[in-house]
C-alpha cells in the first residue's frame, strides 16, 4: 500500500478528529445524541468559504466558524432545556434548519476554493522550505493534540466535572447545585463549535465547501468514538480523548482503503456510508458476541443498561 | 429555623387522576433538630421533601428557611443549603466517576469556575474524611464508584450531603433497600454525622420503620393524607412505644377499622 494512502488517511483523520472530539463530548460525555452536527459540519465550511471566498483573511473565517458552531449548539440546546423537546428532535429540527441557512450563507451549493489563500497556504508561506506533505499534516497534528490537552483540562475542572455528571446522574447534579439546562448549553456549543472548525479546516484542505457535505458526519462521529474506546478501554479522560482520536485514524484508514480496494469487492464510492453503518454495528455488537457485559464494556456502549436509577424514584 | 406553613400540592390537578398529596401542610423545625416522618404508603412524605429540596413547586403555600423565603428558588439554588438522601442508592452518586470526584461535586456547591475539581489538597481531605467512613474507600479514591456495592454507595451519598455542611439534611428511607448490616451501619453513620454538626443541622428522615422513628432524633411527626396529624417530642416521646404510636395513627387517621393492616404496615 503507498505511503501517501497513510498520509492521506492521516491527515483526514486528524481533520475529522476535531469533529470526533465534538461527537464524543456530546454523545459520550454529554448523553446526548446530537444531531445537530449535521448542519454544524458544512456550516463551518459554509462560513469560511464564504469569508475567503471574498477575499477575507482565513484565519478570521475559521474563527467565525468556530462562533456559529457554538451558535447552532446553542439552538439545539435552547430547544431541548427551554421548549423540553426530546434530544434527537432538538437536533434534526437545527440541522434541517442549518440547511437553509448554509445555503444562505454560500449563495449557492458549493464554493469552490482552489486558487485561494487559505489558512493551510498561509501555514505554507510561514515554512517555504518545508514540504506540504508532511506540513500539513503536522499542523493537524499539533491543533488536534492541543485541543486534545485543552479538552481534557476543562473536563477536569468544576465546571467540566458538572458537564460530565450531568450526563452520567443528571438527578444527582442537580441536587447538588448545578443548573443543568446550563450545563448542557455549555456542552452543545463546544462540541458544535469543534464540528464547526472541523468542517472549516476540511473545506480549506479539500479546496471546497458544499451544502452538501454534512451528509453522514453523526454515523461518521459516532462510529470512530465507538472503534476508538473499543481499541483503548482506559476509562479516564486522557485516554478517553486519545481513544477517539485514534479511532477516527482507523476509521479513516478503512474509508479510504475500501474506496480505493473496495472495487474489486464490487463496492461503489456511494456504497460508504453504508460499511459506516456496518463498522458501527459489528462495534457495538463485538462484546455482546463475547460473552456478558462487564461493567467496562457498558461503560463504552452507552451507559442506558447500568443507568435504569433514572426511574422515577423521586 | 425550617418553616413550613400552608404547603399543598397536588398532582395531575384538574384531572380525572387529581392527588392531593400535600393538604395545607404545618412544620417549624428549630436548629438541632432531627425529626423523623412517619406514614403510610402515599402520606405524602417524599412529596413533602420533594418540595423543600425544589424538586417539586408547590401549589400553595411558603418554605422558609432561615428568615428567607426558598420555595420559589430552583433546586440548584436550594442545594446550597440542602443535603440529600434517597431511597435507591443509586441515585445519589454518579457510577462512572471516580470516588473523589463524587466528593468533588458535592463539596462546593456555587460559584464553581475553571479551577481543577481536584488538586492535592482536596485529595487529603477526602481521604480523611472516607477513613472515618471505615469501608477503605480512602485508598481507592479514584476507583469509579459504579464498582461499589449498594451499602457503600449509600455510605459515600450519606458523606456527600453532609460534609459540606448543609443547614438541612433531607432522609427519604435511606436505609430502606439496604440489606439489614448496612442498614445498621448507614444508620449509625447517620446519627454519627448528625452529631458531629452539634445541633447546628435541621434533619428530616423518614421512615417506615415505628422503632427507628422513636429510637432515633428527637422528635417524631406522623402523616396521613399530606397532613400533618400527631407531632411529639420530648418527654411525651420518651414514653411512648410502638404500639401507642400505631394505635394514635389509627385513631387520628381516622382508621380505626385498619388498626391490624396498619400494624402490619407500620411495624
Ligand atoms: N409524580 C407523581 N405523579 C402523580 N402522583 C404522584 C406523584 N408522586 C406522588 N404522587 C401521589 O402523591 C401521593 C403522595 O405520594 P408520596 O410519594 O409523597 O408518598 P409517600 O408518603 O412518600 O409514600 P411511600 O411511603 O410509599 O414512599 C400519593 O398518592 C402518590 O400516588
Ligand atoms: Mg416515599
């Protein structure tokens, strides 16, 4: 297999993994299944494109796309804690919102960045006597890893450790002084604002936003946390963020494998999102298949099985 | 000072399913005191902490706590004062974080920021404070805590609610779903815990046990009907005994005809 498949799966993988850590605070952390990200992915590249596409500086679109991320976390949020709609109806009414909106923004389907100066091409002319081939990269690597370490510290202090129990005994935290509806705001807009950015950075890398591009990113996020914790098993939060990383690597390896081996099994570039789906089934299904649940293993599918305090016992 | 003056609550209102659980419900509990509830299934005890706490809103009637009026606070204001107990062990910690952790959020109960959630110091100080404990918690600090056993739970939840001292405890048959040796320990750690605030702690508990509600506090308040009906304390309370007490539940709940099932209920 050549060299540049890794580096190209590489690469992806750490684009997509800013989005993974956004789906892992939400779903993991957060118990809430997030639809929104959906919108919020294209809504990054949307906002980005547009502002380079005018001529703006790249740096500051990436930023504003970080802004309007938080901003759709926020209406999911708002819509689930304000108006009580369940979590999956709160994000399929923003994302299916942000539609619009990014359409709005762009002006039409897709805008085209080829030729533009981007933030990457900024990155390029700090470093002239380095290759983009392993610039690039290596920027992806050391925002990811940042994030990775900024992530982590927040989830250690009191606020984070409000936003963790929230999802893991929201009757507990309450009555331990936390408003919870702002707990949860403050979950769906870092997690919206991380697919934000992610989706800027894939538009300047791929040269390219479309209205379209959000299409699958939750089974996408979904299914790299999913391999991720079910590689590395350590339950703190340091391996936890490391371990979706890496399953977004992994999952991004396997995508880019079957797309371009995948023919001489009879699959088509369309036929992805399904063997998405799939990874995520044989995932959650490997543990069941081994035997009992231990208390590890519950912990990484989803805590619903362990978690039945809920009922009504107030 | 708790008072409580003119609490009502009703469930499902204006339905075909309409409960009054709380009917025009009287307490005043000075500092010190530790007051166990007593009443039959549906009495409206757990409501009656469900509204104190702000779980609940009442239709009626004012909570005042200390001179100041909190029952149109939200809950998490509330728990800046409120410490808590349930029933089901499970609902007092979070299972997937670590023991000190659980610690952590329950200690500091407002204006939490950025700072980490625990440091060195914090450590020692839960450790300190699980060794009293006695089940060896101190040396598995990080351990998560859904590993524990129901006794264990209950013990660091009964931690957890008093230990960043609380002007009310709240006890809704915490030792109800133990098995009978953690039972007894929850309970001795209880009126430990009590003691070391030296009557500077409201405590309610309830209970279904006549005994415990004697033996324990000192003071006993029955309900029926989301009413309060029969209210000793002192010497009157030293006297008295379980069978007087069923009897007096019988007479003022106006069931005479169900002394038996009473008996059998209360005891
Ligand atoms: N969430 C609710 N919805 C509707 N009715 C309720 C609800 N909670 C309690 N009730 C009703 O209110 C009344 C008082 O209930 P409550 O739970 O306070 O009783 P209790 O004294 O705690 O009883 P137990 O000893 O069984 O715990 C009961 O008739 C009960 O059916
Ligand atoms: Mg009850």
């Amino acid at each position: 297999m050549p060299i540049s498949l890794f580096l190209h799966a590489l690469e992806q993988g750490l684009v997509f993994g800013i989005m993974v850590l956004g789906v892992f605070i939400t779903y993991k952390i957060l118990d809430f299944p997030d639809l929104t990200v959906e919108g919020s992915f294209p809504l990054g590249a949307a906002v980005v494109a547009k502002v380079i596409f005018s001529g703006g500086d790249p740096l500051l679109g990436t930023f504003l796309a970080i802004i309007a991320g938080s901003l759709a976390g926020l209406i999911t949020g708002l819509l689930h804690t304000k108006l009580k709609l369940t979590n999956l109806l709160s994000g399929i009414l923003t994302m299916t919102l942000l539609y619009s909106v990014n359409l709005r923004i762009m002006g039409r389907p897709n805008i085209p960045l080829l030729g533009k100066v981007t933030l990457l091409g900024e990155i390029e002319n700090y470093f002239p006597n380095l290759s983009m081939d392993y610039l690039i990269p290596f920027f992806f690597l050391f925002l990811v890893v940042i994030l990775k370490f900024i992530i982590d510290y927040f989830l250690s202090t009191e606020i984070g450790l409000t936003i963790i129990a929230t999802g893991d005994n929201e009757q507990m935290i309450k009555s331990l002084g936390v408003n919870t509806d702002l707990t949860k705001l403050m979950g769906l807009c870092i997690s919206n604002a991380l697919v934000a950015l992610s989706g800027a950075l894939f538009a300047q890398y791929s040269g390219f936003a479309d209205v379209n591009m959000g299409l699958g990113t939750i089974v996408a996020g979904l299914a790299c946390v999913i391999i991720g914790i079910s590689i590395i098993k350590i339950p703190t939060i340091f391996w936890r963020t490391i371990a979706v990383l890496v399953g977004s690597l992994v999952y991004r390896l396997i995508m880019i494998i079957a797309l371009r081996y995948g023919y001489s099994f009879g699959f088509k570039p369309g036929d992805l999102k399904m063997i998405s789906v799939l990874l995520v089934i044989i995932a959650l299904s490997v543990p069941f298949i081994k035997g009992k649940l231990n208390f590890a293993d519950r912990f990484n599918l989803g805590r619903k099985d362990l978690q039945n305090n809920n009922g009504k016992e107030v | 000072m708790l008072i409580i003056k003119g609490l009502t609550k009703y469930f499902a209102k204006n339905s075909p399913h309409e409960t009054l659980a709380l009917d025009n419900f009287n307490l005043r509990v000075g500092k010190g005191d530790f007051v166990t509830i007593i009443g039959s299934n549906g009495a409206g005890k757990s409501t009656l902490l469900n509204l104190i706490a702000g779980t609940l809103q009442q239709d009626k009637g004012e909570i005042r706590l200390s001179g100041e009026m909190i029952n149109n606070q939200p809950e998490y204001q509330r728990a800046r004062w409120i410490g808590r107990v349930f029933q089901n062990p499970l609902l007092g910690t979070a299972p997937y974080m670590a023991v000190e952790e659980n610690l952590s959020l329950s200690l500091k109960r407002e204006k939490r920021g950025l700072r980490l959630g625990i440091n060195e110091n914090l450590r020692n100080f839960f450790r300190e404070k699980l060794s009293e404990l006695n089940l060896g918690l101190e040396d598995n600090i990080s351990k998560k805590v859904g590993l524990l056993s129901g006794g264990q739970r209950q013990a660091m939840t009964m931690l957890m609610a008093t230990m960043f001292k609380p002007k009310v405890l709240l006890l809704d048959e915490h030792t109800a779903a133990l098995d009978p040796e953690s039972s007894k320990k929850i309970l001795k750690l209880t009126q430990d815990l009590v003691m070391e605030r030296q009557g500077d702690l409201i405590t309610l508990m309830v209970t279904h046990n006549m005994k415990q509600a004697l033996e324990v506090g000192n003071r006993t308040v029955m309900m029926d009907r989301g009413r309060n009906i029969f209210d000793i304390q002192g010497e009157e309370r030293e006297k008295i005994n379980v069978d007087d007490l069923v009897r007096q539940f019988s007479i003022l709940g106006n069931r005479k005809d169900k002394y038996i099932e009473d008996r059998m209920v209360l005891i």
